[in-house]
C-alpha cells in the first residue's frame, strides 16, 4: 500500500475547519481535505475544565528499565477501569416483499392486503474509555453513527444507556455520555511527541472479547488517513502494529507510561500488522466542539486552486496561487473570485504556495471575512470574502 504523500502538482477545492483543516477536492480527485490534521494545530484551544490538558512533558525516550519486563502489565492495570464497552443497536424496517402485488389482490379479492413491515436489529460492538470523571466517552463514530440504543459497560460490571453528545464523521471521534459520575478516566498524553519506534499499547474487545490487550510498536506517523483509505481525508493517523481487530474502534492507544496517545481506529483487513489510530490531541480538538456545540463546524471557501507555474516561465520567479475552478454559489462566488484569478494575499499576507493559503484559511472561523487580493487580467483586485459552513460535515444525532 502506498501511503507516501503525493508532492506534484494538485488541485485542491478549499474547506477548512476552525483548528483542523478540511480541504477537499470538488472534482478530479477523490478528496475532501488536501492537508493533513497536524495536532500541533489545536491543542491550544483545548478547555482543561471539560477535557483534560495535552501532558506538558515530552514523551519521548520512554524505554522500560531492564528490570521492568512486565510493564505492560502495569500499564493494563492502571487504565483498564476506565476502558468501556461500547454494544449499539439499531433497527431497520423493511417491506416484506410478496408474490402477490396489490393489483393482483384487487382484481381477485376486490380489496387491498395491508402491506407487512419487517422489523431487523442489527448489532455492532466497539470499545471507548472514560476521558473525565463526569461520565463522557471517547469513541469512533463509526461505532455510534445512526444507533437507535447505545450500552456502556464499566470493569464494574455496571452498565448504562449512553446519549451520543455528537459526532464526527471526517475524524471519526464521536463523545458519549452515561448517567453517573466519579468515573476513573485516563491521563491524556500529547500525541505531538509521538515517534517511530516507541511502544505501543492497544486496549479495547475485538470481536466481543473484552479489554484485550496488545502491545506493539509505532511503525509511522502522520499518516494519510485518504491514502490509508480508512476516509477521504488527508488526517495525520498514527500507525502500530499492535493488532486493532473489529470491536477495538475507539478504545485507546497508550504509551508505555499509560497515556492515551490514539483513538484506535481502524485495521487494513488485507495486510498483517497495519493498525491506525487517530493522534489524541485531534480527539480531544473534535471533543471539546461536540460536547459544546454538538458538531464541528467545517469552514467553506468553494475554490479549487493550484500553484501558479504561469509565473515560472522563463525563469521568472512563481507568484500567487492559481484559482482552477469557483464552485457555483459557493463563498468564493459570492465574494466575485473568477476562474484563472490569481490569489496574491490574503488578509494582507503574500501567498505563494497552496500550502500558505490553506494555513491562513485553516486559522480563519466560520463566519469571519478574509481580504483577497487578485490579478485578473494584469489588474489587481481588492475582494471581501466571509466563510460559510460547509453543510456535507454537519451531523445530527
């Protein structure tokens, strides 16, 4: 599998979150985020009172004493209270199909049969852990997404129907709360300082086998979640080859110190040690919006651009970044950016790169009004330009 991040020449269809990017090709490309979620973008907007700090201390260099050959093992006891059950149903109704059509039942019967509805529960598993003693759960989406009931079960043996707070579908992080308090939670490490090399410890119940443990290593990080093929955002995902099975989704992935590091995530069914977890500084970005406002809110430009190689020819050095396609209705075309505009600034600020125009967008919120300066045409244009949500990443529990 290649996830090596393509260099060369793309075209890039804008839309960027507040803290997290979200940059999505319209047409041409099979994408919705043309940068990568760095963490380092979003710890600083973390609320201590609802979700714990990123730790201040690197965690670099942790490496087990000789002597201490059953660390994993005190690792597993000092979290594995906080590591839930996560057991979701949902019901789909269906029409029972039948050899007779109404028509037929008209024409012989003289009256209409009741059409028969068929009722299926369909089941799904997946884990979660305890992020504050308030009773809210960190999990996958993909775990909570469209559940009609979700079951919490505690070490304890308690179990609680939990409420989905919300989710998100581009990061896949949803947060639960269950109906009690002074929970045990686990200490939240920073996925900033995470390196190839280091150990790795994967708590959760694959396939219905609870609170199993593995341990492993990180085998990469930053790793594209689009060319994993896990979503079709380009997400930095940390990569272990700790096994993550179905039914670990949403449980953590610690350090060899105890910290979450990872939101498991997903598993590469075809290939042998290839898990992904989603970093937790992330997470804890996406946790902080959906326990506050229920969803993330997803800022909306609606161009596709390009580097400007025009400005190469010749030997002249390159200026600007090139608009390839506006996106009818969209922001971009409210404000009058036109196809072949060349973007030179952006709240007064020189770009040159697509790179540069996705950070300052990226740093933007929904609703707020950025300055474009163009070329069209050798004329340079002034335009005012506000950010509007994008509606596709809005969801509702």
């Amino acid at each position: 599998m290649n996830t090596s991040y393509d260099n060369k020449t793309k075209t890039y269809f804008l839309l960027v979150t507040i803290g997290i990017l979200a940059v999505g090709f319209i047409r041409g490309y099979s994408i919705d985020f043309s940068t990568k979620l760095r963490s380092s973008d979003i710890t600083s907007l973390i609320s201590p009172k609802i979700i714990q700090e990123p730790e201040k201390q690197s965690n670099l260099f942790i490496l087990p004493t000789v002597g201490d050959t059953n660390f994993v093992a005190k690792v597993v006891e000092k979290v594995q209270p906080a590591v839930v059950e996560i057991k979701v149903a949902r019901s789909i109704r269906t029409q029972v199909s039948d050899w007779f059509d109404n028509s037929f039942r008209r024409h012989f019967f003289g009256e209409d049969i009741p059409i028969q509805i068929q009722e299926k529960i369909t089941h799904r598993l997946g884990s979660g852990f305890v992020i504050n003693p308030n009773g809210q759960i960190l999990t996958n989406a993909h775990v909570v997404k469209n559940a009609d009931t979700v079951m919490v079960s505690l070490l304890d043996g308690r179990t609680f129907e939990g409420k989905v707070l919300g989710l998100d579908s581009v990061t896949d992080i949803a947060v639960v709360q269950i109906p009690t308090t002074n929970l045990p939670f686990i200490e939240l490490g920073n996925s900033d300082f995470v390196q190839s090399g280091q150990w790795a410890i994967a708590i959760g119940n694959p396939l219905g086998f609870q609170r199993s443990v593995t341990a492993g290593i990180i085998s990469a990080v930053d790793r594209s979640a689009r060319d994993i093929g896990i979503s079709n955002q380009h997400i930095g995902m940390i990569q272990t080859d700790a096994a993550i099975n179905p039914g670990n989704s949403g449980g953590p992935l610690l350090n060899a110190r105890g910290k979450v590091i990872g939101v498991n995530s997903a598993v590469i069914s075809t290939a042998q040690g290839l898990g992904f977890a989603i970093p937790i500084n992330t997470a804890q970005k996406i946790a902080q919006e959906l326990i506050t406002k229920g969803k993330v809110e997803y800022p909306y430009v609606g161009i596709e651009i390009q580097p400007n190689n025009n400005f190469n020819i010749f030997g002249i050095q390159k200026r600007g970044v090139l608009i390839v396609n506006v996106v009818p209705d969209s922001p971009a075309n409210k404000a009058g950016l036109r196809l072949k505009d060349v973007i030179l600034e952006i709240n007064n600020q020189p770009v040159n790169t697509v790179d540069e125009v996705i950070q300052l967008i990226k740093e933007s919120q929904v609703g707020s009004n950025l300055k474009i300066q163009v070329l069209r045409k050798y004329r340079l244009l002034k335009l005012a330009l506000k950010i509007e949500e994008f509606p596709t990443f809005t969801e509702k529990v």
